[in-house]
C-alpha cells in the first residue's frame, strides 16, 4: 500500500474509505480523520499501522503525493 516505511506527520492518507491526516511520524502512528461538513472537520484519534494506509496528493505539496 504505502511505499514508505513511515509515515510523516502532517501528512493526508486514506484509511479505508475516509481521508486522515497523522498526528506523528512513525510506523504505527495516530491519525484523525477529516471531515469538512463538521465546523471542528478533525475527528477522535485512531493508531494505525503505516501498511494500512495510502498516501493522498496535499495542495501545499503542489498537488502531489509527498515522498
């Protein structure tokens, strides 16, 4: 799935069907899944193996997947 062995912090994933962001850098690291319908759009704290998640194109990033 991921092609790193770590996930950076600050950095958007797809868990599933639902975009996240991580919380840390790491191999098993917490991440909060973003929804924009909610005026807070950063839900409760999940930890997830780096291996279940697949990295998404950020805008700060020019659109790209960050390496």
């Amino acid at each position: 799935m991921i092609h790193a062995a770590k996930a950076k912090q600050g950095c958007k994933y797809l868990f599933g069907d639902k975009e996240v962001i991580s919380m840390e850098s790491g191999v098993v690291v917490r991440v909060r899944p973003i929804d924009h319908s909610e005026p807070y759009p950063l839900g409760r704290d999940i930890t997830v193996k780096v291996s279940w998640l697949r990295p998404l194109p950020m805008k700060y990033h020019g659109g790209e997947v960050p390496q």
